[in-house]
C-alpha cells in the first residue's frame, strides 16, 4: 500500500489501515427493523494509506482514478462521497480532521452486496484515526461510517454493514443486535464451508428499491404502533390492511426468528438445520420481501441441485451475490453450478 502511495504521491504515507468486507449468513432487511443478522466477515479486505497534504486528495488502484474531496462541503456524486462522508461524520462528533491525500486498494468486488462501501468507509475512518492518535470504539467507528453513508452519500443503509466490518473477527460469525448495536462472535465449526457466487447482475442499492423497502417496514410499524418491527410478532402483523406492507412485515419478523435460530444450529454444528434456514429465508426474501431477481432464484437453485445443504441471495439483494452452505469443500460444485449460470462467477476467497 505505501508503494501505491509513494508512486502516486510521490512519498510515504503516514497512517494506514484495512476494513474487512462481509457475506451475510442470514438476516437480510432486519437491521433497519432493529433486528437480527449473522455475518461473517470476509478475507477480502480495503487498505486506505494517508498522509497529511495542503488538500483532499484520493486516489483508486482500482478505479485507476484520483479525486479532489472536500468533507467540509457538499458531496461531489461520485466514489469519493464514500470517503468524504464518514470525515463529514467526524467533522460533526467534533473530531480534528486535517487534509489529507490517500491511496485505497481493495479485494473486495464493488455492486456485489458483500459490503465494498462500509469497508472503505471504515477503513478510512481507522486511518483518519490513527492518523491523529484519536481513539473510538469500533462500534462508533460503524455508526460514524454508517452516518456517512446515509446523510452524504443519501442511501438509507442499514447497520449491517459497518458492523460487521469494524467488529467482525475472522473466521467467525457475527450475531448482530442491532438495536444495541451489540454482537456475539460464534465461531464457524469445522465442515461448514461457504461458498459466494456473484449472479453477473450488478446490485443497483441507490435505484430508490432498497429505500422504498426501508420506508414501508417503517411504516409498517407505525401502524402497528411499536418502534419498530422487531417487536412485531406474526399475530400482530396480521392486523396490517395492506397486503404488500403485510408481506414486508412477514419477511422481517420470520427472518428475526430464522437468525436466533441459526446461530443456535451453528453452535451446535447442526448443518442440517443451518442449511434448511438459509433455504427458508431465501424464499422469504424472493416471494414476501420481493427483492431476489430470476438469476439469483436460479443461481441458487443450482447451487441447491449441485449439492448446497442451503443457499440464498446475500445482502440486499437485487442482483450480486449469493451465498451457499457446503457439507466440507467440493471440488466439483463450482464447475456444476457454472454450468446452468454462465454470466456467474465464483468469489475468490
Ligand atoms: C445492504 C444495507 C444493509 C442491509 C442489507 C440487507 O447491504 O447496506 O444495511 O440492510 O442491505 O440486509
């Protein structure tokens, strides 16, 4: 990274830092609801090196790309909102911000649902960070990129993401509350093997889709007069008059339940049951929440009929990724899933 650095500024960076990018195991559209969501974070990760410069500067190995930034102003509606809003956020919270210019290299593949704009968030919150001796705990550092995200870069997220990546620890589960902003690591048994396939079809979360979701299930809980739908249960949704808020709500509160459960059966190495809630949130997802598409129905179909013990969409759907549950590694899966999906291609990891 201080290579990049040093060939595009031409000298050292001064502070450097990483954030991981996720998979969501299950729990999908729950963490605006205040639920629950199990991801794992993934070895793909963002590198952001800094040094302190008379401007902000920022420069993409992989978009091959060098922007001017400025977190004290308006947004600029390109990459580099998702560096200058979590700054914005630190700015606010009355942290010492200094320009800077800074080098991002990343693994992990943009549009994809695996969390490449929280990684870059939060890595850059980490670098600015160490950059002025400021300390902040990695749950702040996911609100404060989260924050970013929703008021400068203007998409509604959720707390999934930052979450995962500032408090995820490799190799294990994350069971996230994300009302108290809490997570209970659970570490990933021996024998469960996890494979992300990306669809081909680039998730698209700023097409107004993921917002319109977001704001029914609000309403939604509105109506049912509770703060949000975590504390709905299905025989009080069952009151909500309109059919699709109905749906949305069903999705949310059977979700909540199938998270709690996985994490039990991933305790107890139970890949049976593990897989069946995957299956079960998949076809939540599709036909209550309405967010899968036909390649990612087929992709896990496939996944499904070439040997997954589970599989679903991952993320927020819409096109990426989804994620299957293998029983050990199978040298033969990919090439059989490849075979019915040719615009698919296997996440390396
Ligand atoms: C996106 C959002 C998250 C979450 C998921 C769906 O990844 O950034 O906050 O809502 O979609 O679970």
């Amino acid at each position: 990274m201080s290579d990049a650095f040093m060939r595009v500024f031409g000298r050292g960076s001064v502070a450097r830092a990483s954030a991981p990018g996720r998979v969501n195991l299950i729990g999908d559209h729950t963490d605006y609801a205040e639920g629950f969501c199990l991801p794992m974070p993934l070895p793909l990760e963002t590198h952001v090196a800094l040094a302190p410069a008379d401007g902000f500067r920022v420069h993409s190995e992989e978009m091959e790309d060098t922007l001017d930034f400025d977190p004290f102003g308006p947004p600029r509606g390109n990459w580099s909102d998702y560096v200058a809003g979590p700054l914005a956020e630190l700015v606010k919270a009355g942290f010492t911000v200094p320009p800077v210019e800074m080098t991002v290299r990343s693994s992990v593949p943009s549009g994809a649902g695996l969390s490449s704009s929280a990684a870059l968030e939060v890595a850059t919150l980490r670098a600015m960070l160490s950059l002025t001796g400021q300390a902040v705990s990695d749950s702040r550092i996911a609100h404060l990129a989260q924050a970013g995200e929703n008021n400068y870069c203007g998409v509604q997220c959720g707390i999934l993401d930052q979450m995962a990546s500032a408090m995820g620890r490799s190799g294990q589960a994350l069971l996230l509350d994300c009302r108290t902003s809490t997570g209970q690591l659970v570490p990933v048994p021996p024998g469960f093997h996890f494979e992300i396939v990306h669809c081909g079809e680039p998730r698209r979360l700023a097409d107004g889709a993921y917002n319109a979701r977001r704001a029914a299930t609000v309403e939604a809980a509105r109506r049912l007069g509770v703060t949000a739908l975590r504390d709905a249960d299905a025989s009080r949704i069952a009151s909500l008059s309109d059919d699709t808020m109905l749906k949305y709500a069903c999705h949310v509160v059977t979700e909540n339940a199938r998270v709690l459960a996985a994490a039990t059966a991933l305790q107890a190495a139970d890949i049976t049951g593990f897989g069946r809630l995957m299956n079960e949130s998949h076809a939540s997802l599709a036909q209550d929440f309405e967010v899968s598409t036909p390649a990612l129905d087929r992709l896990v179909e496939s996944a499904r009929d070439a040997g997954a013990v589970g599989a679903r969409l991952t993320g927020a759907g819409f096109g990426g990724c989804i994620v299957a549950l293998l029983a050990g590694d199978s040298p033969e899966w990919w090439s059989r899933v490849a075979v019915d999906n040719p615009g698919a291609w296997r996440v390396p990891l």
